[in-house]
C-alpha cells in the first residue's frame, strides 16, 4: 500500500521536529541547486531555524547580487502599486466630479421643461425665465435664417424654371415657325419640278397637209411649201408616215 499524505501541521514533539527540520532543509538546498542547474536560473535561500541560525544558499554564491536584484524588483513593483493607487484614487474623484455635474444638468434639463418648479426661489425663476428668453431668441433668429436661405434657394429655381420655360417656348415657336413655311416650299419645289420637266420634253411639230385650193386653177391642188422647221420635224418622223404623206 502506498503511503497516505502526511497531515501538515506542527510537530509538537521537539526531537522529531529537529529531525524534520533537518531533513527538509537539506532536501530544500538541494532542490535549489538543482533547479539553478537544470534551468539556468538565479536562486537565492535564506532559511533560519528555530533557535535563529541561518542557512543560506546562492547560484555561484553571488547573494548580494540576488538581493540587489531583488530590490530593484520590488521597489519598481511598489512605485507601479503606488502609482496605480494614486491613479484610480483620481479616477474615482473624477468620477465623483462627473456623477455631480451629471445631476446637475438632469436638475436643470427637468427645470427647463418645467418641471420640479417648487424648490426654486423668485431669483432663480427668474434666472430661469431670462435663460429661456434668451434661448427663444435664438431658436427664433436660426428660424429666421434657415427660412430665409430656403426662400433664396427658391427663388433661384423658380428663376432657373423661367428660363427654361421661356427657351422651351422659343423653340416652340421656331419649329412651327419651320412647320408653317414647309408647305409653301413644297409647292415652289413641285412648280419648279414641273417646269423644269415640261421645258425638258421635245416639242414635234407635225405639218402633214397642204392647203387645197379650188376654182380657176381647174381642181389642181397646189401644195404650200413646207417650212423649214417642218421640214426639219419631218426628219424625226416615221418612214410610214413620210411614204404615207408622198403618196
């Protein structure tokens, strides 16, 4: 079976506690020099016994090295303490501060709206009265301005409208203007045409007979000469109708 643990507490009897005390210390220096060793570490073991005598033990026997070390440590640790007391002792004054201006302002907000009136003295209502005056007259005055700049702002395109308005209407009017005159160039256009194609076609001009004369000459028929320009149509005339007209 294995062993149970050991209850800590003290040994009351004197012998086996000089025993014990002998016994641990000598496993305590050496657990230090092992962990100083195996790990590469500073160790420094002061350890005094009942009747004040002291054993000690130190990585390369450097002690005061350890100790200095030691109080440089812990002083640093104690300002950043220090410190840090001293820092949240003003952070809690600043809180205070804040929580107070805090009621104050949510005290003035309800008296602004009117409220929590009967605390107040006939100075301080009428403090009260002349900072809501006050406060009127601006809200008024920035009423003011932002209406006017909207009726500015308006105007400028109601005028930007206008024109646009008036050049929409000009242009209107020249396209009916353009709408109105292009009948009247479609029909100069068509008696140009028209004139043009009537002057273009060839003009014959037929002279078949010859006049017939009667009475004294004893019914001889006495053929006018052709002219020249009946002659010269003859020339554009079908052979059939030249044979037709010698015949």
């Amino acid at each position: 079976m294995g062993r149970g643990r050991v209850q800590l507490k003290r040994i009351e009897n004197k012998i086996n506690r000089q025993v014990t005390f002998s016994k641990r210390r000598s496993g305590l220096l050496k657990k230090a020099h092992e962990i100083s060793v195996l790990c590469d570490a500073e160790v420094a073991l002061i350890v005094f016994s009942t009747k004040g005598k002291l054993f000690e033990y130190a990585t390369d026997a450097c002690m005061e090295r350890i100790l200095e070390r030691y109080d440089r440590y812990s002083y640093a640790e104690r300002q950043l303490v220090a410190n840090g007391n001293e820092s949240q002792g003003s952070w809690t004054l600043e809180y205070a501060k804040l929580k107070a201006r805090l009621e104050v302002l949510q005290k003035n907000q309800s008296h602004f709206m009117g409220e929590d009136l009967d605390t107040l003295s006939l100075k301080e209502l009428q403090n009260l009265e002349h900072q809501l005056d006050s406060a009127l007259k601006h809200v008024r005055s920035r009423k003011n301005q932002l209406m006017q700049e909207s009726i500015s702002e308006l105007q400028k395109k109601d005028k930007a409208l206008q024109e646009e308005n008036n050049l929409l209407a000009k242009k209107v009017k020249e396209k009916e203007k353009e709408l109105a005159q292009q009948p009247q160039l479609m029909e100069q256009d068509h008696g140009q045409n028209s004139t043009s194609v009537v002057q273009s076609l060839p003009l014959h001009s037929l002279s078949i007979g010859g006049a017939y004369q009667g009475g004294g000459n004893g019914g001889e028929v006495e053929e006018e000469e052709v002219p020249c320009q009946q002659q010269q149509s003859n020339t554009v005339m079908p052979p059939w109708m030249l044979r037709h007209i010698n015949g």
